[in-house]
C-alpha cells in the first residue's frame, strides 16, 4: 500500500487509504501518568490543521527553516509530519536563532525567543491542553490549532526532491530520502504491517525520530510512544507490552 509513496505526506495519505481506524501513535508519559491513542485518522487530521497553522496563520514557506525543541511526545510526531507537508525543513534541536520560525515546549521556552521569526509554544498537557498563561512572545498551540481546516492542500507541491528533515549535525534529507531512510529502518527493526513497535527513544537524532513515528508509518505499523520510560519499574513495563501487543522494542 505504501510501496509508491515518495513523500512522508504521501505515506501518511497511503495509510488513510488503508484503514484510517487502526492505531497509528500510542502514547505514554510515565511522569504523569498520561495515555493517549490516535488512530490514522486522528493523527492525520492533527497533522492538516497543523499544517494550515503553519502555512496560513504563521506564513511557512517552501525551504523555510523549523527549529522543534520538543521532546519524543505524540503532538511532536504531528509537527514533523505537519512541517513535511507544508514543505518546510524541519530541524528537531535545532538552533532556533538560525530558524525562520520555532516550536518549543515548555522546558525550553527561554532558548526559543532567539527565533526573530514565529514562536509557537507548546504545554504538553494531557489531552493536549493550553498554557494556564500564555508565555509571552509565543502563540499557544493548544489554542491556535483548533480552528484550523481539517484538510490540508499545500500553496506549492512538495515533491521527493524537496529538503525536508535536518538532522543534528546539520546533514539535510529531502522528502524522498527520509521515505528511503524510514522505509530502511523498518526493515532493519522487523516491521510488518500490523506490528507494534515500543519506543523510548528520544526525538534527538533519527533512530529516535524512525522508531518513534517515521520507521512505523512506512510499514503500515504503529508505535506505543514512551516519555520517560525510565520511571516504568519492568513488571509494568512488561504488562505494558502485553496490554499494548507490541511485538518490537527499542
């Protein structure tokens, strides 16, 4: 199904095709306690009024450069997926005074004001709440993003050739090449469509950004998305695994 796809916003559009009600991210925070489940179809409509956010309120261009100072968390997978439709070159840690705009969480709101371009913040709330009060300079997501458009259409087309994903170390990947790379990486963890994937990698590199979102999206399996795992004594971690029916973990 997914086999022709040459973008990330392809593979996801692929996968809607397929069955749009399956588990696509699962997500845990072992701080708080926090579980929540998105199916392809939710997921994906996340991703499209992130998207128009980024394009119409925020005023994205092709080539445009995203700081993501977040860490491995369900809302930052629908950002780098967002940030691909919309043809904009995401950078997860990337130095938000070299970005054209910047995505922060709470944690590193102070490094993100040296971005001269948008500033959005994001609480990391469960449920994906709202800032009790707004930080100031920033526009609040959790506020922002609902009366976004349900369906996202790019100005411009982004195409497999398109600069998509920069990586620490400043190595660039284009649309096509992040395909390439995730479509890699699940054959070298064992995913097969319906498989699950437990990751508690961070977002800092791309074994974490594959294992967390891309690597399972390319082979039509779905991912149960860890936040410090650590804090997990293993007899619930292995009940975790049970509940959850991975059948892979990293």
């Amino acid at each position: 199904m997914t086999t022709n796809a040459a973008t990330p916003a392809a593979l996801l559009d692929a996968a809607l095709g397929g069955d749009p009600g399956r588990p696509l991210v699962t997500f845990y925070d072992d701080a708080t306690g926090e579980r929540v489940e998105l199916s392809v179809a939710t997921f994906a409509n996340w991703v499209a009024k992130t998207a128009n956010l980024l394009q119409d309120d925020l005023g994205a261009q092709p080539g445009d450069r995203l700081a993501l100072l977040l860490p491995a968390h369900w809302q930052t997978a629908v950002w780098l997926l967002a940030g691909f439709s919309a043809g904009v070159v995401v950078a997860p840690g990337g130095d938000p005074a070299a970005a054209d705009l910047v995505v922060s969480g709470p944690d590193t709101l102070e490094a993100a004001l040296a971005c001269r371009g948008e500033r959005v913040a994001l609480a990391l709330r469960p449920l994906g709440g709202r800032f009790p009060q707004p930080p100031a300079g920033f526009a609040d997501y959790a506020v922002e993003v609902p009366g976004q458009g349900d369906r996202f259409a790019p100005y411009a087309p982004v195409g497999p050739d398109a600069p998509a994903l920069e990586l620490p170390g400043g190595e660039v990947l284009t649309a096509g090449e992040v395909v390439a790379r995730a479509r890699a990486s699940a054959a070298e963890l064992g995913l097969e469509p319906g498989a699950r994937l437990l990751s508690g990698r961070a977002f800092d590199g791309w074994d974490g950004l594959a294992a967390g979102l891309l690597a399972p999206l390319a082979a039509d399996a779905s991912v149960v998305l860890c936040r410090h795992l650590d804090r997990l004594p293993a007899d619930q971690l292995a009940k975790r695994k049970d509940a959850e029916r991975v059948t892979r973990d990293v």
